[in-house]
C-alpha cells in the first residue's frame, strides 16, 4: 500500500508525492480491482467534505492520498488509488525510490521508476530577450570545423553520421583541444566540458574516461553515464541531468558545452517507457512527442546577456502600448538606441526595479509611461 502521500500545491514539474509503497498481499489483492465509483467513503470523509464546502476553505492546505501497487517491472509501476495525481508529478516511494507519473488511465496510474534523486525538475528553455546572439566563435581546434562549418557558443550543432564515422572521435577532441583555455587564468576564454553517455557499453565510457585522465582533461570535465544496461528512465534522464550542469555554469557567469551522445538512444529509451505505459505509438512505434522532448531539452542551451534582457522591457512596453506610432518605420532603430541610453543615463532606478522584481506593477507602468511620453515627444521635436 501507498501511504504518506504528500503532493505539493504547486502546479509544476516540481510538485512532489511522497509515497510509501509495499507489497500488496494476497489477502489485499482482492481489494485492489475496486473502481472509484464502488469505493464507498466512511462517514467521517462524507462530513469532512461536507464542513469544508460549507465553510468554503479547507483545513489543510497539501493534499493527501493513499494508493496500492498492482505491479512493477521494466521500470514501471502500475498503481491503483491515486485519482487526483497530475501528469509530470514526483512520487516517492518507501524504499526511497523517485517515480513520475506519466500515464493517468481510468482504473490506474502508470508511474515510471527513477532512482534515489531529489527533487527532479525539469528548467524551461530561456525566452528571447534574456538570449543574446551568437557572435562569439567555439574553438573545436579542428580545422575543417573552425574553417568551414564554425561553431558559436550558445549554438546548437547536430553530428551525425553512420556508425564507426568518427562522430565520438570529433567530440572527444574538442574537449581534450579546450586544456589550452582551461590552462589559463582568464574565465571569459574557459570552456568547462560536459559529456553525456546515453545507452553505450560500460567499457566505452571507461575508456573515454581514462582518456581524458591520461590528457589531464577531467579537471574541466563532467562526464554524465547513464549506459545500457541502466533502466530506460535513468536513459531519458540522462540528458536533461546534462543540461542541468551546464545551466549551472551559464548562470554563474560561466561557459560549457555539452555534448550528448548521442539522443537517439534517448529516443529509444523515451519510446520504451511509452510503449510499457501503453501510449498510442506512431511512426517506428515512437510516440508523437518525441520530437518535442529533444526540442525542449536543445533550445535550454543559450548565450544570455549580461543584463539578462532587462533593458529590452521598456522597449517592448514602449511598443506594445502605442507610443511607438508616430515614430516613422526608418526612425524606429533610432528611436530605440536613443531611448536605450535615455533611459540607462537618467532612470537607473526604474531599470533595477525591473530587474528585482521581475514584474511590471502598476506604478513601474505609470513611471514608463512618463519616461515613453517624454523621450517620443522630445525625439519627434
């Protein structure tokens, strides 16, 4: 039986339930097919229910629910009783063990297994403003590459090729080719190095690993192995724990690449747990969304500016609220520099304001309404 589960009222990725799992026994087996419409409740629920509507509050603010594993295997457990769990919702089990639930049918919850982490959440990519261009070159040390096809950092760049081509070869020296940088005392030239193994042999991570040893690589090396003989969850993780790392430099004012080696075992990985929980297959038995799972994880790798796009929110609003109207379409580049440096010069203030609280509230949008009206009306005079 489930017990103790406790799911947070925050409706991300996040939200956690905490779930005690035994199992059942066979006395307890016969219970288990009940529907929700012939569970009958006690009549203390039925008067609990009832005080809470009549108050219209109720007198616990997280939720809680108990459950019954009807089985596990390959890395899925089914189970019954957990009516009010969401799709994408964290369970904890009583040995320890995280799961997700990815599949909500009618009579039970397909929940995919995962191992002893802790609060997996899973970031959003990063939206237009905050990104920055790519115009700063990601020296591979490959002269074909840099000459003919180069790289820039905050760019996503697909090696593919048939087997045996040299695809792990050409990763492998663009992190052994960064100790140059590395070896430096400047960190705007730093390239710290993230390698994320999906579905290989044991044996080749290992030697991949003792390879960057002997180069005296792993110093700026992270090396994320989630191999074939793992469960395919911790496969499908694998990336996203990769992203993590690297998301972790880049906020930090920090540079990384991350290479991911490759994806389509993570797609076959994807597609196994999908076809177990019984998910509607589609061309090659992958499911429909396999594309957006590699879409999401690719476009969280970002360039950000070093204002994190804070100074582009009174140019949006400037726009967005029609001040922008009586400025003809050859001015408008101008318009915006100018006011780009009117507004850094004379109202810093409203900018840290932005940049700490992150929203507009209704004085910040009276204050930009005034700095707009003035700047467009001294810029058209």
């Amino acid at each position: 039986m489930l017990r103790n589960a406790t799911r947070l009222a925050r409706p991300t990725l996040a939200a956690f339930t905490r779930t005690t799992a035994f199992r059942p026994t066979i006395s307890a087996a016969a219970n288990v097919f009940r529907t929700y419409a012939t569970a009958k409740p006690s009549t203390s629920e039925v008067s609990s229910i009832l005080e809470e509507r009549i108050l219209g509050s109720s007198s616990e603010a997280n939720l809680q629910e108990t459950g019954r594993v009807l089985s596990i295997g390959d890395g899925i457990a089914r189970v019954y009783g957990l009516k009010n769990v969401q799709a994408e919702e964290m369970v904890e089990f009583s040995s320890g063990l995280k799961g997700m639930a990815l599949n909500l049918e009618a009579d039970n919850v397909g929940i995919v297994v995962f191992g002893n982490d802790r609060l997996i959440k899973e970031v959003k990519a990063p939206g237009i403003l905050p990104r920055h261009s790519v115009n700063e070159p990601m020296q591979t040390g490959i002269k074909s590459v840099d000459s003919m096809v180069p790289i820039g950092r905050g760019q996503r760049e697909l090696i593919i090729g048939d087997r045996q081509t040299g695809k792990t070869a050409v990763a492998l020296d663009t992190i052994l080719n960064q100790k140059n940088w590395n070896n430096g005392s400047d960190e705007a030239k730093k390239l710290y190095c993230i390698y994320v193994a999906v579905g290989q042999k044991r044996s080749t991570v290992a030697q991949l690993v003792r390879t960057l040893e002997e180069n005296d690589a792993m110093k700026y090396t992270i090396v994320v192995a989630a191999t074939a003989s793992e469960a395919a969850p911790l496969q499908y993780l694998a990336p996203f724990s990769g992203a993590a790392f690297g998301e972790w430099f880049r906020d930090n004012g920090r540079h990384s690449l991350i290479i991911y080696d490759d994806l389509s075992k993570q797609a076959v990985a994807y597609r196994q747990m999908s076809l177990l929980l019984r998910r509607p297959p589609g061309r090659e038995a992958y499911p429909g969304d396999v594309f957006y799972l590699h879409s999401r994880l690719l476009e969280r790798a970002a360039k950000m500016n070093k204002d994190f796009g804070y100074v582009q929110v009174p140019i949006v609003f400037a726009g967005v609220n029609g001040f922008l109207d009586k400025i003809p379409v050859q001015k408008v580049v101008d318009w915006e520099k100018d006011f780009i440096s009117y507004i850094s010069a004379e109202h810093k203030d409203v900018l840290e304001e932005i940049r700490s609280q992150g929203v507009l509230s209704k004085d910040l949008e009276g204050k930009l309404r005034e700095i707009c009206d003035t700047h467009t009306k001294s810029f058209i005079a």
